[in-house]
C-alpha cells in the first residue's frame, strides 16, 4: 500500500557531523517517510473529486478549481480510492452516518503507514528495534482502544516493556508536540531511544460538498495523507548513531479566547472542520514575541540568521510569518517545498519539512533553527533546534 523513505545508512559519528551534540540534550538520530500508494496530481483533483461525490453543482466546481490552483499544492497522496468508494458507496451520499465505515478504514491504514514509516526509520538508525524504549503515537485519523501505540508496537516486536505514549486528535501542531514529549523522555531516562510516529489520513473528514458547509473544499484542495517516524535519543553512540538535529529547548502556547478559530467536532457523518478567517491574522500577531522567546535561550536577535522549519499550515500562513519577520524568501524554502509535494499532511508535515531542512543544511552554514506548527486552541509550538 505505501510508499517509504529512508536511506538505511550508518555514518559515523562525530567524524561526518560538524558540531557535537550538548551532552544530555535530546537529538534527532534518524527519519523515515511512509504515502499511500495513490498520488494525485493537484490538477485532477476537481475532475475526480466532483465525479467520485456525484457533486452537479458548478459553483461548487468552480470553487474547488480556484482554491486548488491558490493553495500552491501540485501532488498529494491518499489513502481514498475509487475502490474505496465502490465498497462504500454511502461514503459519497450526503448526511449518511458513516464514522463507522470511516474507522474501518482509517484505522488499519493509518497503522499501516505508522508502520512502514517506522521500519523506514529503524532502518536509516541502524539499531535493532528491540533497543528502542518508548514510543510517543500521534494521529488525529483513528478512534480505538486499544490505540494504533500497541498495534505498532506488537508489529514491529518491541519489548513488551516498551513504554508508550498516544497522543489524539492535536491536529496540525501534534508533529511538535510529540517532538517536545519525545524530548522530556529521552532527557529525564538516561540511555532510553525515543520512536515517534506519527500518521494521519483524511478519511474521517471525506463527505460530499456542501454550500453550508464551505470548509470541506478547502480541505479537499489542501489536505493528503501519510506518515513519519523520527527516533529521539540523548548521548548519541559514536561509530553506531548519526544525530543530525539537537532538540535544545521547547514551548506550547495557546492563545486566550481563540479555542473556536479552528473547530473540529466528530459526529455519526464523521470529522468535520472549520477554520475561521482571522486564523492568518491570530499567528500574525503573537509569533513574534513566541519566536522571540525560544531565540532568547541562545541569545540569538536576528530572525534571518535562523533555518525556519515551519508547519505549512496553508501559503496565507506562511506568507504573514515571512512578512512579520521580515525573513528573506529562501528561509521557507523547504516549508514550501513540503506544502507543493505533499499538501498539509496534519502533524506529519513538519517531519517532510525537516527532511528537506536536513538536506539544505548540509550546504548552508547556521547553526541554530526554529521548528514550529499551530493548531486548535489556537495552539503554537516551538522547539529550538540545533543543526549538528
């Protein structure tokens, strides 16, 4: 079903990395990707869209039309096949109470792709899996008990000792959440090696459009599927791991009076979201003083002497960040990047951020970085990184 990334290689540690980790500080020691197998194109989006949901509206169409071409995305990945939608057809009837057929669905996919993208990243560590300790599970895509946490731990053989961490329903900011919890764990149990996962499908959100309901298209133009793994260690091994991140020191920050800009309820039809306008404005306003407090804990001033691994949450985001802080046009470069290859993938983008960042930083010369991500409530989270 997936597709995984991950290049499986053990470099050597300190010789091929420019900076030494600060001892007792958490690094990033390996990444992996894992997509369904379906890319679409953002140009056949509307044909197939409007076809697989019988939609005969034209507005509607041309709706859906402007706002694929203003979102920047050119190819997404997702788990929803025509298929799918010959096996559930109630999927495409407006006002059909599908959340059960949804979650048969969402739930093993997700695990899948969590999965893949795990081994992916086990792989790239070079470390048997039997030597991970924790696991920190991030999605907003599935709804059981037990959670995707042991599924995936059971899958992958872990210890049964394994101590793990699920974290639901986050949205956007969840990719920085578990990064921060990952980064408690692996500081405060000296030697523990950190797995975290995240993985999310729009499946539970899929539903006919509607003209009351103006969101779900912009969702249809923005929104795909997929999943990440990082591990999470402090005291890398020299000679068995390759840190390429440090995790320096992290906030969360909510917004007073702003828990209704972005919405999500679940009801028998399954997801449904809205994001209120002043969304854009609402970050604008409070992510100066946010970064500047990450920043002051390595007495850094300037915005631009930073690398910017930023969720891409939509361009009108990240348009308002690079204009408030006067950053130059290539610091969101790989935010970008990760927003036209693979549309907002929930917690997952900021990982596909950082896997382009890493690559960047290889030719560029700063050493210290912002990691960032919004969501409900509104949310903000930040991490100070460290480039090694």
């Amino acid at each position: 079903m997936s597709r995984t990334y991950g290049n499986g290689a053990v470099n050597e540690y300190p010789a091929q990395i420019r900076r030494i980790p600060t001892p007792g500080k958490a690094t990033v020691l390996a990444l992996g990707k894992a997509f369904p197998s379906q890319l679409i194109p953002q140009e056949c989006l509307v044909e197939g869209y409007i076809r697989d949901t019988k939609c005969e509206d034209l507005s509607i169409k041309e709706k859906l039309e402007r706002l694929c071409k203003t979102t920047t995305v050119k190819t997404r990945y997702t788990v929803m096949s025509k298929e799918i939608l010959d096996k559930y057809p109630e999927l495409a009837t407006e006002g059909s109470p599908t959340i059960k057929q949804k979650l048969e669905i969402a739930n093993p996919a997700v695990l899948e792709m969590a999965m893949e993208a795990s081994l992916a990243c086990i792989k790239e560590w070079g470390r048997p899996a039997e030597d991970i300790t924790h696991i920190v599970y991030v999605s907003s895509s599935e709804i059981r008990l037990p959670g995707g946490d042991l599924y995936l731990a059971s899958q992958l053989g872990l210890r049964n000792d394994v101590g793990r961490v699920m974290l639901y329903f986050l949205g956007c900011y969840g990719g920085v959440t578990g990064l921060r919890v990952a980064k408690d764990i692996a500081e405060n149990n000296p030697g523990s090696r950190v797995l975290l996962t995240t993985s999310e499908t729009t499946i539970l959100g899929f539903r006919p459009p509607n003209k009351e309901r103006p969101y779900d298209l912009v969702g249809a133009a923005l929104f795909g599927d997929g999943a990440a793994a990082v591990i999470i260690g402090s005291n890398p091994l020299k000679g068995q791991e390759s840190p390429f991140m440090e995790l320096n020191y992290a906030v969360q920050q909510f917004l007073p009076e702003t828990h209704t800009v972005i919405d999500g309820k679940l009801s028998e039809e399954g997801i449904n979201f809205r994001l209120g306008r002043d969304l854009p404005q609402k970050i604008e306003d409070n992510i100066e003083e946010f970064c500047k407090k990450l920043m002051a804990k390595a007495n850094l001033i300037n915005f631009n002497d930073l690398f910017w691994a930023v969720h891409p949450g939509g361009p009108a985001i990240l348009n308002r960040l690079e204009s408030t802080l006067n950053l130059t046009s290539e610091k969101l470069k790989c935010s970008r990047r990760a927003l036209m290859d693979y549309g907002n993938v929930s917690s997952n983008t900021i990982f596909y951020v950082i896997d382009y960042m890493r690559e960047e930083l290889k030719r560029g010369t700063e050493e210290w970085g912002l990691a960032l991500a919004f969501g409900p409530g509104i949310t903000f989270e930040g991490i100070l990184i460290r480039c090694l």
